[in-house]
C-alpha cells in the first residue's frame, strides 16, 4: 500500500508516494518552495500541487514544523504566527478534498527510523535527535510516539542545548568537530540523566558517513548510540507512516 508523505519546512514542500510494508519512496520525490510569508492558505495551495502533480486520491499525511495537538497548531516555527490555534487537519482537508493525518516535522523523522530505520523492531524507550539549524527530538516507547517534545529547548549554560549544540552552532561559530562533540556530549548525558533511553538516533546532516567519522567515536553514552538511517527523506517517510497510525 502507497500513501503519500508530505515534508513543509521553512524553504521548501516536499513530497512522494511511500510503500508503507517497506519504507521505501515510491517514485521521485516532488518540491515546491514555501510560499513567502508562510500563510496557511498559502502553503495549503502549495501542498494542492505535490498533490496535483501524483494525481493522488489516496491517504496523505503530512508534518509541519510546530506542535500540533488534536490536529490544532500549538506553535508555529518558520512559519506565520496566523498558523497557532489553526486546525490543521480542517485546512488541509478542505482545501485537498481528502482527509488527512499531521504531526511534529521531529516526530515524523522519528517514525521513520523507528519504524524502517535505526530504531526498526528496538523495545522500550528510543530517543531521536535530528541535529541541524536547531535540536528537534521524539521520544518512542516500544514504537509508540509520545509527541511534541522540545528537548533542544532545556536550559544548559546559560542558554537553550540547541544554541549549544545544533550544527548550525558549529558551522556558525567555526567549532572543530572536538569542541563539538564536547558539547554534544553534555547534552546527550543530560537527556540521558532524564529520560534514561534505551537507545538514542542521531539524525540530521551530520548523520552522514563521511560527517559521522569525525565525530561519532568521541561521544560515550549508557545508551546505546547510532547514527540515523534517513536524513532528507525522513519527514516524508515519517508523515506517511503517521497517516496510518493516526487519524488526526
């Protein structure tokens, strides 16, 4: 079975088809840029493109960059302000005529691994972590998600972990991958003294082999530690997967 998988980000919609058993992209992914401002009609046309152009009829889920609660935007990141207390199942429904499923952009990366990726059949608590212009995080409890976490968000230092030890603090502030991973690897004891997971995902660009060897054998973790199976497909493969699981 296909459902097609749809990523908003600040800069660009992407979407394809996912066959669900597998994880796989169907067919070449298609992307439009936001629309500037990022208004919810606006993007909602955006998306009715993606849509168009896989003359689709079938189910589509798609993740957002904000939390959303009951199919309602509880935040709104890189977008417009107008998106909080919007019901963005209503939106999208209405304007493509199909109904569909929505979550966290974070969470959708994490269905992705923990249903076909590095997390794929792992018991009890998997911990994702997409490291890029921020922190994103989703928590797992035997595939089970538990939504709308904001753990780049914790106080350490002074700041928030992700102005700490995003990658875009790296690239921005010229850090030797080190000096990185010293601050990565604060933040990871960190989650791991509160959350305790069984195994944690990291994800993002810096997920990549030829980025992972740079890095990875400096961390130490009680969990156990690997690098994501996905990166810029993740969100589409994640979204579509919820669209099964989820009815809002």
């Amino acid at each position: 079975m296909e459902v097609l998988g749809i990523d908003i980000g600040g800069t660009g919609i992407k979407g394809a088809p996912v066959v669900i058993e597998t994880g796989k992209i169907a067919s070449e992914r298609f992307r439009v840029p936001t629309p500037k401002g990022g208004y919810p009609k606006d993007v909602a046309k955006a998306v009715k493109k993606i849509v168009k152009h896989f003359s689709w009829k079938g189910k589509i889920g798609i993740s957002l960059p904000m939390r959303i609660r009951n199919g309602v935007a509880c935040t709104a990141a890189n977008v417009d302000e107008s998106w909080l207390g919007l019901d963005i199942v209503a939106l999208f429904s209405d304007a493509l005529g199909i109904k569909i499923a929505t979550l966290n952009d974070a969470d959708a990366a994490g269905y992705a691994e923990v249903h076909y990726g590095a997390g794929k059949a792992k018991l009890g608590k998997t911990l994702v972590l997409t490291l890029g212009t921020g922190i994103g995080s989703s928590l797992f409890m035997n595939s089970v998600l538990v939504p709308n976490l904001e753990l780049g968000h914790l106080r350490m230092s002074g700041t928030t972990a992700e102005i700490l030890a995003a990658n875009s603090t790296r690239k921005r502030d010229h850090l030797s991958w080190e000096i990185w991973a010293e601050r990565l690897q604060d933040y990871l004891t960190y989650i791991e003294f509160l959350l305790d997971p069984d195994l944690i995902i990291l994800g993002g660009g810096v997920s990549r082999p030829k980025r992972i060897k740079h890095y990875f054998h400096l961390l130490n973790t009680r969990s156990e530690l690997v690098p994501a199976h996905f990166q810029n497909e993740a969100g589409i493969i994640g979204a579509a997967c919820a669209a099964m699981t989820n009815s809002t």
